[in-house]
C-alpha cells in the first residue's frame, strides 16, 4: 500500500510540475495556477508519512530523494506564507 501512495503522489506532483511549466510558458491562468497549487498539496498529503525507515531496503535512498522533491513545493509555500505573516505583522 505503501508504495501504491508514493506512485500516486509521484503522478500527481508530475502533473503540478507540468502545469507549473505550462503556467510559465504558456501565460499565467489563475484557474491553472490554483490547480498546481492543489496538486502539490495533494501530493504532499498522499505521500506515506509513516513508512518503514528500513536501510537494508535497495529503493531507501531513491524513497528519501523522492521525499525531498515531493515535500519541497510545499516547504517553499509555508516559507513564502510565514514571511508574509511577519510582514504583515510588522505593520502594526
């Protein structure tokens, strides 16, 4: 099963990444830009959380690479939300 959540949060960050691509080569969309935005979430929600951290497993490292590239859009997105919030909170 676990494998099966990491394939499809695999597919759907491929598709976000695509429409990322699009986004910037084809002219910016908002409808397009909120689904990319919704396809790195749901592919950050679908990726096992609690998967076996086994090192004798062949595919460990590929997982850990993996991880890193799903969970960076989002990294990103709660990096960019926080500084608005300290600038914001500056404000007043």
């Amino acid at each position: 099963m676990e494998w099966l959540r990491a394939l499809a949060s695999l597919c759907v960050w491929m598709f976000a990444i695509y429409g990322l691509l699009d986004l910037y080569g084809e002219g910016f969309e908002w409808r397009l830009c909120i689904a990319v935005i919704v396809g790195f979430l749901m592919a950050y929600w679908l990726w096992p959380r609690e998967r076996e951290k086994d090192p004798d497993d062949p595919l460990f490292w590929l997982m850990d690479i993996l991880e890193l590239f799903i969970a960076s859009p989002i990294r990103l997105l709660i990096g960019a939300l926080r500084s608005l919030g300290s600038v914001v909170r500056d404000f007043d």
